[in-house]
C-alpha cells in the first residue's frame, strides 16, 4: 500500500469538505472539552476530599455556663468531658476552645467583612472540645455518647456540611458529563454525515480502484483516516481550550480561593494528566464511527 497515495487522498477528502470538516472537527473539541473540563473537576473534588476530610473535625459545644465560667476547661465537668473523649475509641486529638479563642478564630475567618465584625460578640459564641477523628464515620457513635451529657449544650459534624457540599459538586460533574455527552452525539453525527459525503464525492475514483483490484480496506482507509486526523485535531484543541481557560478565566476568577487553599489549584500537569485521555477518545470514537459508517451505509 503506497503511504503517498493514501495521505494524499485523506487530504483530498479534507479540503473537499472544509465546512463539514470543521464543523467536525469544532464539535469534537467542543464535547473533548467538556469532558476535560469534567475529569479535572473530578480530580480536583478528590483533592478537596483528600484534604478536607483531614481537617474536618467533631464539635462538643459546651453549655453557656461553662463557656462563661472556665475559660481553661479546668472544671470538673469539663475536664471529665475531655478526658473522656480522649480515651474514646477513633479520637486522635481533643483540643479545647474558649470563647475568647472563639471569637479571636471569628475575627480571622471574617476579617474582609468589618459590618460583621461590629455586631459580633464574645458572648454569642460557646466554648467547645474540637475533636480529631482517625475515621469521619465514627462521628454517629461519638454524638450518641456525648449528647446531652452534663456540659454539652450539642455535638456536631463538619463532616455532614462537607458531605452537601460534595453532592452539590458532584451535580456540576454530573451535568458537565451530560452536556459533553450531548456534543458527543452531535460529533458523531457530523463524522458519519462527513464520512458519507466524501465516500459520495469520490465514489467514481473509488469504484475505478475497486475495478482494478484494489481491495475494500485499501479503498476505505482514507476516509477513517480523515475521521481520525479531526478526532485528533478536535482533542488537541480541546487541550488548548483547557490552558487557555485556565490562564484567562479560572486563575484570575478563583485566584482568591486558591490563595485561601480553599479548592486546591489546577495546575498544566492536572490538564496534560488529561490530555493522553482526550486524544484517545477522540481518535478511538472518531475512527471506530468512521469504521461503522462504512460497514453500514458506504458500498465501496
């Protein structure tokens, strides 16, 4: 087979059909886009899982009395409250926060937001043991044996706020991997009806090959190489589109959550970790639609 002939004829088939052809080839990158877009939100709600689900803590709040009277937790109740939750199975660390420690943690976390800030008071916030858990699971059997215990005013869970949170990006995962799934179906589509179109164009050159021996494979491999070259054209530019959003909108709209190590970064490596996967499945789809146009609808 002359590698000559058949590299000639792919690019033959492209110009022939250069507004299908870019169509093609804009629908993929879009859908190879989106599903870029949704396997770096995927990697990063890992992260945030990762790194959060270290952090998250079990709140023991204490009653108003204690928070009032013993800033130290030097009382008999408090302390037995803390020893207690020491020695309880899964408890990595117990760390006791006054009310003034409360409020000083208050001022930090709401520093940007001064109208806050002046109708706050010490007194509105309570006194708590803050709880490192070695399994976030384990928090059910902590609240059933510490609420309403002498000095406990409640007993809470970070990790349930996380948990919501995480449903919610899960949703924006979800409906990323719908609407990429959607281009999909309109890039395919498109790659049939171009496939089509090309075998239609030249079917009197094919069928002068066909005459002289040529073989169906050798006549039909042009037209899945030219599915394949727009399934890798349209994945190149959707990695391009992933840098070019990253630089130009994501850095400089959530430059201030990053700083605040709130979402963890994206960086090049999170979008070229990507990249191999967006290829493949652009060049896999592409040539195994062009494969099944042929089989089904072209007679070459």
């Amino acid at each position: 087979m002359r590698a000559s002939f058949v590299f000639s004829e792919v690019v033959t088939g492209l110009r022939r059909n250069v507004t299908m052809t870019v169509a093609m080839i804009l629908t993929t990158a879009i859908s190879l886009g989106l599903l870029g877009g949704g396997l770096l939100v995927v990697r990063t709600i890992d992260r945030m899982q990762q790194d959060y689900y270290q952090r998250v803590e079990t709140v023991v709040y204490l009653s108003a009395d204690i928070s009032a009277n013993d800033p130290g937790c030097t009382s008999s109740t408090c302390s037995a409250l803390r020893g207690q939750l020491e020695s309880a199975p899964g408890v990595q660390t117990v760390i006791f926060e006054s009310r003034q420690a409360a409020f000083a943690r208050f001022q930090r976390i709401f520093q940007g937001q001064p109208e806050l800030l002046q109708l706050a008071r010490p007194e509105a916030l309570p006194a708590s043991l803050r709880v490192q858990l070695s399994d976030p699971a384990r928090f059910p059997s902590i609240a059933k044996a510490f609420t309403g215990r002498p000095g406990v005013d409640r007993v809470t869970d970070q990790g349930e706020y996380l948990r919501q949170l995480f449903r919610a990006l899960d949703g924006l995962r979800n409906a990323t991997f719908v609407i990429a799934l959607i281009q999909a179906l309109a890039a395919l589509l498109l790659i049939s009806n171009t496939i089509q179109i090309s075998a239609f164009t030249r079917r009197a050159e094919v069928g002068v090959m066909r005459l002289t021996g040529a073989s169906r494979w050798y006549t039909q491999l042009p037209f899945l190489l030219e599915a394949v070259v727009a399934g890798v054209v349209g994945g190149v530019l959707a990695i391009v589109g992933l840098v070019i959003g990253k630089v130009a909108f994501v850095d400089r709209v959530l430059a201030g959550v990053f700083e605040a190590a709130i979402v963890p970064r994206i960086g090049y490596a999170d979008i070229f970790s990507v990249a191999p996967i967006l290829l493949l499945v652009g060049s896999v789809v592409a040539a195994l639609t062009g494969y099944l146009t042929l089989r089904l609808y072209v007679r070459t």
